[in-house]
C-alpha cells in the first residue's frame, strides 16, 4: 500500500539528500511499501516518494542503539518525540525519488495534511 506522510522541511531534506536512512513514527503503519512525502508548513507539497525496505520496530532506547547512525536526528529530539511511547518505529527508506515539480495533496486526493498518516 501507499501512504502519505507529513514531514518536517529538516527532515524532508536529509531524506532527499540520502542522509536520513529511516523515518521515525510513533504509531504502526502496517502494510506500506511506498511512501509520499508531504512536506510540512513553511513548505506545505509534496516532495517527492520513497519506498519502505521494512519497518523495525522496538522500544525507544533500543531503536535508538539500532538506528541512531542513519536517523537523520540527534538524541535530544530522538527521545522528545519518543516520550511516553512504549513503543518505537522506523521505516527503513530505499529509492528515494525527489520530483521535478512540486505537487498538491488534493493530486491524491487529500484536502488537508495527514496528522499520521493517510493510505492512498
């Protein structure tokens, strides 16, 4: 399946950039083999697509000792976000593809930003 993900402007650009190698989420998303990247305000599109090689999944500490290399974010904001979740998990990203134009998320459907996540 195909979901659309909303993704801070930092975060969005390390991907795009090959430098963040997994996404963080606090929430399961099962079933996902590709991924839309919507790009959070001051940004506000889509970016671009990446497909998902797997999903790990694990508490937050031992997420953090398997991924902390390639997440893209340092310990401090790792741990925030993590706060309070027993559980942690990471989509491990390959063939990242940005696109040549900007598009919208009513282009898949979509009359306002995922606050998870939204199959489509």
């Amino acid at each position: 399946m195909t979901v659309v993900l909303s993704i801070k402007p930092e975060y969005a650009a390390k991907i795009f950039a090959g430098e963040k190698l997994v996404e963080y989420r606090r929430k399961s998303i099962k079933n996902v083999e590709k991924v839309i990247v919507y790009v959070t305000k001051p940004v506000g599109k889509v970016l671009g697509e990446f497909e998902v090689a797997e999903i790990l999944t694990a508490n937050p500490e031992e997420l953090w000792e398997r991924t902390s290399r390639i997440g893209g974010i340092g310990k401090e904001a790792y741990f925030e976000y993590f706060r309070d979740s027993e559980q942690a998990f990471a989509l491990a990203i390959k063939n990242v593809k940005k696109y040549e134009e900007e598009r919208e998320l009513k282009d898949y459907g979509l009359k306002m930003a995922p606050q998870f996540f939204a199959y489509v």
